[in-house]
C-alpha cells in the first residue's frame, strides 16, 4: 500500500513539473511570437512611410527631411509612448483655423505620418487637439515674459510644444517671431522655476535634430550654466 502510493505520488509530482514547463514554454513562446509581430508591424510603418516618400510630391526641401527624420523616429518606435494618431490635412487647416495660425510646414508634416502628440524619447509632446499657449499654462496676469536677453514677449504668442519636464521647463513655440521668413517658427526653452524663456532651436527640424541624436528628454542635454542648448 505504501509502495504504491509512493507512486501514485512521484506520477503527481512528474505530472505537475511537466505541466509546469509546458505552460513556461507556451507563455515563452507566446511573448516570442508577439514579440515578432510587433516587429513585422514596425517595419511594415517604417515601408509604409518610405514608399510615401517616393510617391508624394513633397512641395520643399524642409517637408523631405521632416519625412527623413520621422523614418528614424519609426526605427525606435518601441521608444515612443502613446503617440496621436495621424492627421488629416483638413483637421490641420480646421485647427490653424481655430487658433488662427498657420504651422510650419514641418510641423504638418509631422502630425500628417507620425502623429499628433505623445512621448517621443520621453520629451511629452501635447496634442494640437488641445492647445495649451504659455499664459494659460502659468495661470498668471502677466501676458508678457523676458527672455534671455531681457526683451518681452507677449504669453498669448507662446503656444507649447511640450508639456513639463523633469527639469521643469517647457519647449515653446514662438508664434510671431519674424527671423524666420520661411513660416518655421523657432522654438525656446522656457524655465519655470526662473519663470524666464531661453534661446533654443531656430526650427522644428532642429528640435527632431536633437531628440534623434540624444534619444532622451532634451532638457538633460541643457547646460546648467547658461540654461541654453549646447
């Protein structure tokens, strides 16, 4: 009696080991075989994207290499977080409509085959479905702020580009500065515990630029001395 359930025992304990590594195998196998498909999906944006280029008829230069920079974007995908879905040329117009604005071309670009807010190497990007302008973000009176060289301007004109980072700053748009004749607006770095805009890239080209060389939140390729781009 005790010979056989001594076996009846060592058949249990083999029974459960083995169903044990199956379920690892199969729980293996499954994270593999999704794992894969992720992938195959990746590249399958990334064709997608470059078969555009070779399709469109893109209008300047500027739109060609936004479509180069967002290839590379694609290539580290698994990097970005809840990325927007892609936007409709007519959605655009109907938000520069809202905001009676005109977005750089590079800009549109982007919203039309990336997408349209999200975590892009952890830089939180805000959605243009939500547009946030720097007065309202500070909640203040104040409608005008300095920046680094001591000249005002006015908050209402400052439309972000990204929500806080960990450094407390704020990539912004600057609406109406006129040194770029080409409709790119330059973006600057706004320092919310100086409550000051600093200089920081002359376009949105620029600003992938640095996203794509550093591969993480920009604010930590600031300097902690002068606070501007290196």
């Amino acid at each position: 009696m005790k010979a056989t359930s001594l076996k009846a025992f060592f058949i249990t304990l083999i029974f459960i080991l083995s169903f044990g590594g199956l379920s690892i195998y199969i729980s293996k196998r499954s994270k593999s075989n999704a794992e894969k498909k992720n992938v195959a999906e990746k590249l399958q944006m990334v064709k997608k994207v470059r078969d555009q280029i070779d399709s469109v008829t893109l209008d300047t230069k500027t739109e060609d290499y936004t479509m180069e920079q967002i290839i590379k974007l694609l290539d580290d995908y698994e990097k970005h977080q809840k990325i927007g879905k892609k936007l409709k040329n007519t959605d655009i117009k109907e938000f520069e409509l809202k905001l009676d604005l005109i977005f750089p071309k590079s800009y549109i670009t982007f919203l039309e085959h990336f997408g349209n807010g999200g975590s892009v190497y952890n830089n939180k990007i805000l959605s243009i479905e939500k547009p946030i302008f720097l007065s309202k973000y500070l909640k203040t009176t104040d409608r005008k702020i300095e920046d680094e060289d001591g000249f005002k301007i006015n908050t209402n004109s400052i439309l972000c580009l990204t929500s806080e980072d960990s450094k407390d700053g704020i990539w912004c748009w600057l609406t109406e500065d006129e040194s770029n004749k080409n409709g790119e607006w330059p973006i600057a770095y706004f320092n919310n515990k100086e409550k000051k805009l600093y200089y920081g890239v002359d376009n949105f080209n620029q600003w992938l630029d640095l996203l794509l060389t550093h591969k993480s939140e920009i604010s930590t390729v600031i300097s902690n001395d002068s606070t501007s781009v290196e």
